[in-house]
C-alpha cells in the first residue's frame, strides 16, 4: 500500500499515474475542497500529526509514501520525513518544475524575515504581495510601514483570516478579479513579491508581468525538503521509481526511448571531452520537461573526442532494440553549431516524411532536440 499527500496539481498527477498500476494507495489531502477520482485508491481528508501518521502508516501496512503536497507545506514534509525514519519507508517527493531566471530585479529572499529586511534595504513603499493570506502575519514587519496590498482566494474564510491578523481589508485583491499585470497597472506597486511555487503554481505569470512593467520581484525560496527525499518531477519519473521501489506494483514496467539513451549518452560523452571526467550517471530533460537520470555504462576520452555507451532499459513494451548499446561520439569540429553524423547502426533519410532532407542520418527531430539542448546548456 502506498500513502500519497496532496491536494495539488502534483497530488492529482502522482493518483492518474497510480490508476495505471493494479496496487492500492491511499490519497490523503487536508481539505475536503479537491474532488478526485481513485480508481484503485482511498480518498481521506483531515491533518496529521505524527501520531496520526504512524497509526494510518501501521494499520495500513505502508510501504512507499509519496509526498505531492505544496512546496511551502513545511509541516507536513517534516513530519512525512520523521515518521519515514521510524518506520523505515522510502519518500518519492513528486516535485514542480521550477524555472531558472537570472534578471538583476529579481531579489532571492531565504525566509519572510529575510525578504522584509530586503525589501526595506531597497526602500520600497508600495508592494503587492502575491503570498497569499497564511502569509500576512509573516509580513508584519513590512505591512504595518509600508502599502501593501494583499492578493487573496475569494472566500469568506480567506477575509476572516485576514481580519484575525489584523490587516486592512480593504487592501485585500482577490483572485479572479484582475490578472497580475491588470492589477499592477491598477495599484502602481514599487515591488512584488511572491513563492518560487513552481510552474503549476501560476509562478511564471506572477514575475513575467512585474517583470515586464518594470516592477521589482521579491521572490521567497522554497523550503529545503529532507535529504532522504528522493526527488521526481513527473509521471515518468514517479512510476519508474514507483517500479524500483515496489516491483509488484505495475504489472508491466516502463523503460527509456533510444533518443533518451542517445541523449543521455552525449551528455556523458561531451562532458568527457570538456572536464576530462567520466560520469558514471546524467541527469537530461525530456520533452514534457521532467527531469530523468540514467546510468552510463562506459566513458571512453580520446585526444579530441570522446565516447560514451549506455545498455538500454525498453522496460515491457516489446522493443527489438531493448538492451542495446547506444554509442555516442562527441568531437571538435571545423563547422559551426551542433553537427549530426550516423554512427554504425544508423540509417540514411531516402524519402523526405519525417522532417528531415534527404540524405540526413536518420535520427529523428524530437531526439536531435533533446541532445542539442543539453550540449547547448
């Protein structure tokens, strides 16, 4: 049995990812606000404290716990991490996918504190705070000298709560209202600030329009998550995990696409070439921009080149080319760019269909655009 927490975006993925396997899990959120569809799952609502947790994790025979929650749930990650100790169960921490942005207004900020004394240093007199409303009484410090309005979800509880801390209501925005840029251009705020919350948190819309107005961004990180976590970012990553962890869970088990193991293999085979070092696992991006590892048979580092092989992993899909070695030679070359040549095994485009000119080697674009960007990079 598995124990996911969610209530997220990310707890919904971790249960259609689940759905595709024969085993059960339990999906606990902390409201009862998220309507879900468990076709081999239970859906329970309600906090837990550790005691709690140790009693659903016991009566229930855990074995895998998968954290989906928020990122800012610093509470409940703690507390996942303890009861995991004590009872010795692995944690998949199924995370967003966070963008890296290098601009010189944004501001980094390691706590609330931190980003009120920011904040402060930049003298800014007017924010608009993006945090939400758990979030008011950690901005005290900066709401009781400064304007500052607070976006909020449209809900009676949201306003009580805003009460009970005792801020202004009518400094309250609500979601749903205005978009960002909207009510930028309806507030006129020297400075934003809000959570590194991910792309499915609506994060990118948040910076791209204070960024685009001129508006200076204060950005608090997220929360360190415990070393023990293993870490995923989507479907792929949390089902392959899911498989290695409990190999009884899926009937039939997933495994990696050629242009996966060419990619992983270039990157090992360039960073050969250029550090000198043989990496015996890589990380790469696939298409839908989840982060995957894959191990390295072999480094080979030559004068001007470098090689590097990797065994593929088909999984139970039948794949004529499952356990093949893929070979990829990187070298230095006299043209410009990233340059495309067909090794033994590889065969030559004949008739144009696929998007390549005839006469190109026959790999293919999805695969050529996943090695490209990660040589790039």
């Amino acid at each position: 049995m598995i124990l996911v927490f969610g209530g997220t975006t990310e707890g919904r993925l971790a249960i259609r990812t689940l759905d595709e396997g024969d085993g059960r899990y339990i999906y606990s959120t902390l409201g009862t606000s998220q309507k879900v569809e468990c076709a081999h799952g239970i859906h329970i609502s309600g906090a837990m404290a550790e005691n709690d947790m140790l009693q659903v994790c016991r009566e229930n025979s855990i074995k895998l716990i998968i954290d989906a929650a928020h990122p800012f749930a610093i509470n409940l990650h703690n507390t996942i991490g303890m009861v995991a100790r004590l009872l010795h169960i692995p944690v998949i921490r199924l995370e967003r996918i966070y963008p890296e942005l290098y601009n010189p207004e944004i501001v980094w900020c390691d706590t609330y504190a931190d980003a009120v004394s920011k904040m402060k240093t930049y003298r800014v007199n007017r924010l608009l705070a993006l945090t939400g409303v758990q979030t008011i009484p950690k901005l005290i410090d900066f709401w009781q000298c400064n304007e500052t309005w607070f976006r909020v979800l449209d809900r009676k509880k949201s306003v009580e709560k805003a009460e009970n801390y005792g801020f202004p209501i009518n400094r309250l925005a609500f979601y749903g209202e205005d978009a960002t840029d909207a009510l930028i251009d309806k507030l006129f705020p020297d400075a934003i600030i809000t959570k590194e919350s991910g792309t499915s948190g609506g994060f990118m819309e948040k910076v791209t329009s204070a960024l685009q107005k001129g508006v200076k961004v204060f950005i608090v990180r997220r929360p360190k998550l415990p070393d023990s976590f293993i870490t995923v970012e989507g479907r792929h990553g949390l089902r392959m995990e899911v498989e290695r962890l409990l190999p009884d869970f899926y009937s039939l088990h997933t495994g990696f696409t050629t242009g996966s193991c060419a990619t992983a293999a270039a990157k090992a085979a360039l960073w050969g070439l250029l550090k000198g070092e043989k990496l015996s696992e890589v990380s790469f991006r696939i298409p839908e921009g989840e982060t995957m590892n894959m191990e390295i048979e072999e480094v080979e580092i030559q004068t001007s080149s470098a090689s590097a092989r990797v065994i593929k992993k088909a999984g139970d899909d039948p794949d004529v080319t499952d356990k093949s070695c893929i070979t990829v030679t990187v070298a230095y070359s006299e043209h410009d760019g990233i340059n495309f040549i067909g090794g033994h095994g590889i065969g030559t485009v004949t008739l144009p269909g696929i998007g390549l000119p005839v006469g190109e080697p026959a790999i293919n674009p999805v695969p050529r655009a996943m090695i490209e960007r990660e040589l790039k990079a």
